[in-house]
C-alpha cells in the first residue's frame, strides 16, 4: 500500500504544473497592453521590455509569450488599443451622441477639458509622438490617427455648410487648438480656458468675408 505522502504527491505535482497555466489564462493581453503603456508614458519606449513588464505584473517572461509573439508584436498592439480608443471608438461617440453638427463641434471642442480622463490621454498621446519621433511604425500609427481625426473634422464644417476645401481648413486650425489645449493645459484658469474655447468657436464657424 502506497503512503498518504506518495499518494500526495502527484497532486501537488499536478497543481504546481496548473499554476503557470492558471496565471497565463488570468493575466489577458490587454492586461499586458495596460502596462506597457503605463510604463511607455512614465518611462519612455526603451524601457518598455518584457522583463520589465513581467516584474511588475508579477508573473514569468514566458507568460509574455503565451499571447505575444515578441516585442515588436506587443508594441504593434499598443499602438492599436491607442488608435481604437483615442480615434475610432471616440470619433464614433461624438457621432452617436448627437446629429447636430453644431452640438458635434462643441463636444470635440471640449475634449481637452475632461478632467482626468483628458489628462491622461493627453500623457499618452505625448509619449506615443515622443517615440513616433524615433519609430516609422509609430510614426505611421500617429498619422493616421492625425488624419482621421481631421476627417471627422471635416465631416462636421461640412454639416456646417462650408465647402469641401474650407471645411478641410477650418478642421486643421480646429484641431490644432485642440492639441495646443492639451499641451498648454496649465495656461490660463478655468475661466480663461472657457472664455477661449468660446472665442474659438465664434471665429471658427465665422464665415470670412470677400473674395
């Protein structure tokens, strides 16, 4: 007859065999997505590397490669959730929340001013055109959401009224002032941001006058 300490064993054999398992299946992508881009806003993309990510998620480098196939791949889908959710899952809100263009033009107007969410998308957004300084495929990611964002800008001068050429103009300079904003967010109060933000609006939809 077998011993209580032999029968045991293969079960704490097989549950140190599920452990790794159970924390690769517990810990998502997005999980490892969260913390690279904390760790790329706080530290920059050079420390963005799977030993670090993998020490402070508390789990082992193979776990990284349980949804990853290396780095690149991982820094690929950073860019991705950040383009998701900064361009196209927010252009899609500000679509649904109203049809009035005029409503559409004060909602992106206010983006900056969001409290806490628009500071730390602000964060992000800073150190994504830091490393786009450095990196073609971050660069490329950067673009695009430049140029889909000012589409959507275009799209709302259009339902203003104003033509294609001007209406493209018009989202340039709008999105410009947007970007200033949340680069200079610490010019000017509250009130001094507000009575801005009304300026702008006033001289953005202004039709100009002459030839």
């Amino acid at each position: 007859m077998s011993s209580p300490t032999a029968r045991t064993a293969p079960r704490k054999r097989r549950r140190a065999a599920a452990a790794p398992a159970a924390a690769r299946a517990s810990l998502t992508p997005e999980a490892w997505i969260e913390a690279a881009t904390a760790v790329l806003v706080d530290e920059g993309i050079d420390r963005v590397r799977v030993d670090v990510l993998a020490g402070q998620l508390g789990v082992t480098r193979g776990s990284f490669y349980w949804h990853f196939r290396d780095r690149e791949d991982l820094l690929r889908r950073v860019l991705r959730a950040w383009s998701e959710r900064a361009t196209e899952q927010l252009t899609r809100r500000l679509e649904s929340a109203s049809a009035s263009p005029r409503a559409q033009l004060r909602d992106v107007m206010s983006l900056p001013f969001r409290g806490r969410a628009a500071a730390r998308a602000a964060r992000i957004e800073l150190a994504i055109r830091a490393w786009a300084r450095r990196d073609d495929i971050a660069r490329q990611a950067v673009d695009e959401a430049d140029a889909s964002r000012i589409a959507y800008h275009t799209q709302v001068f259009g339902g203003l009224g104003f033509a294609a050429e001007e209406a493209a103009m018009r989202a340039f300079l709008l999105y410009s002032y947007e970007v200033a904003e949340s680069l200079l967010n610490r010019q000017g109060s509250a009130a001094q941001k507000q009575a801005r933000s009304a300026f702008v609006e006033r001289l953005i939809v202004q039709p100009l006058g002459g030839p």
